[in-house]
C-alpha cells in the first residue's frame, strides 16, 4: 500500500505536465491548475508546426545508436578487465575510473575542435560517437561480470574451440543481459536528455535533437510555455515505455552491479 501511494505521489509532476499543456500559456500565471483545459489541440498543432516528427526521429537516431554502441563497449571492456590479466591492467583500470573525477564539459572544447577537424560539426555523429567510451560503464561492467560470470564457463568456451570473442557474443552476453539492459536504459536516458553538446555542435535546423527543438516553439513576441511544456510531456513517452517494460531487469541489474565476490 505504502508503494502505491509513493508511486501516485510520483507521477503527480509529469500528470502536472499533461494538464499544464491543455492550456493556454497566459492562463498559467493565474494558478495551479488539476483539471485539464479545452486549449490540447491547438498547443498539439503548435508543436507539430515546427516538424517536431522530424525531430523526434534524429533524437531516436542518435540515443539508440550511441547507446548501442556504448553499451557493446563497456561490456567488452569491462569483460576484459573482469577476467583476463594483462601487463598495466591495474594502472589502466584506475585511470579509465579516475576519469569520472573530471566534469565532461571540461572536455567539450577540446570535443569540439576535434570534430571541426573531421569535418563533423553539424552533423549527428558527434551526438553519437560522442560518450560511447563511458567510464561509468566500464566501471559497471567489470563489477558485475567480476561476480556474474564464472571463470569455468570462459575456460569450457575454449575447450570447444570458441574463440575469445565468440565466448564474449556467445556465452558472456546472454549472461549479462540485466546488466546490459540496466546501462542500455541509463544511457538511454543520459543521450536522450543530451542538450549542452548539440546546442554547441549544431546550428541546423533540421538537425536539432527534441532538448533543442522545444526552444523553437516560440515567437517573435511571445514565449508559449504550453506548447513546451506538451512537447516535453510528448518526449518522455520513450522513456517511461523503457523503463515500463524493463524495471525488473533494471533493478536485477541495479542489485547485481553493486556486489562483488
């Protein structure tokens, strides 16, 4: 019962959301308001005016991609550090952690000069390429391939002639699918929610990611704060979909990366 009401409780702020979106923006200075308005369809049409579909799917294209590519790293790595031995492997690891130290906008110019160099300003490779080197992930990947995956099964792999990577897409893999399914949503989320490196990198329109694209819906004299705050509601649905259909493996992977041995 406790559990349920915490949980209505916390779905109040995004209700809030929804119904702040049915109105006009001026009414939202006049209080706080529970029931919904009759202003949904014209604030509806205001967002799609500004080819908001077409931003949609560029955030889609670069959160899926890079998370993707993010997660396929940090496993491999942190299946590398979790269970061969290597000369510098101590030292490497700590340095990759020590990085979670260093804030990720002190990089962001050096960022972006590297990519002026490739020629890859506005364009989305930045969005995507940009993080799937994830210290956090690596970190996350070693702990619980560490205390998740047996040595007798990698050593069973090569017997039967599998080769070290065919043991990792074959055999460690399947294993690790909470552990894959909780960092996949955490960097999910973390790319979805990216504003700082597009608003730096990209200057075209039709380029922009959602976290831009709300700016948009403004005027030359008028700020629609409704028309932002349903577009903001519109952009949420991935995530609570993700976190819908993966909260079991979320928090089996949550327990599993936090114990070692």
């Amino acid at each position: 019962m406790f559990v349920t009401i915490l949980s209505l409780f916390s779905l109040i702020p995004f209700y809030t959301m929804i119904i702040m979106g049915t109105y006009v923006s001026e009414d939202l200075y006049t209080g706080f308001k529970i029931l919904p308005g009759n202003y949904l369809i014209e604030n509806f049409k205001t967002v799609m005016a500004q080819n908001f579909l077409n931003f949609y799917m560029n955030s889609l294209f670069v959160s899926l991609t890079h998370t993707v590519l993010a997660v396929f790293i940090s496993a491999l790595t942190g299946f590398t550090f979790a269970k061969y031995n290597f000369k510098g492997k101590k030292f490497l690891y700590y340095f990759i952690i020590g990085t979670l130290m260093i804030p990720p906008q002190l990089g962001l110019i050096g960022f972006v000069v590297e990519m002026r160099w490739l020629g890859l300003v506005n364009t989305l490779y930045p969005l995507i390429i940009g993080g799937i080197a994830n210290a956090f992930g690596v970190f996350w990947m070693t702990q619980y391939i560490s205390s998740a995956v047996p040595s007798e099964i990698i050593e069973s792999g090569r017997l039967d002639g599998c080769s070290d990577f065919g043991i990792f897409t074959r055999i460690i893999l399947p294993v690790i699918k909470p552990a894959l399914i909780t960092l996949f949503m955490l960097f999910f989320l973390w790319s979805w929610n990216n504003y700082l490196t597009p608003l730096v990198l990209i200057n075209k329109e039709k380029l922009y990611t959602i976290p831009l694209a709300i700016s948009l819906l403004s005027s030359e004299y008028r700020t629609d704060y409704s028309a932002r705050i349903l577009a903001l509601a519109m952009s949420t649905i991935p995530i609570l979909i993700m976190f819908g259909f993966g909260s079991k493996h979320l928090i089996r992977g949550l327990v599993g990366g936090s114990i070692k041995g």
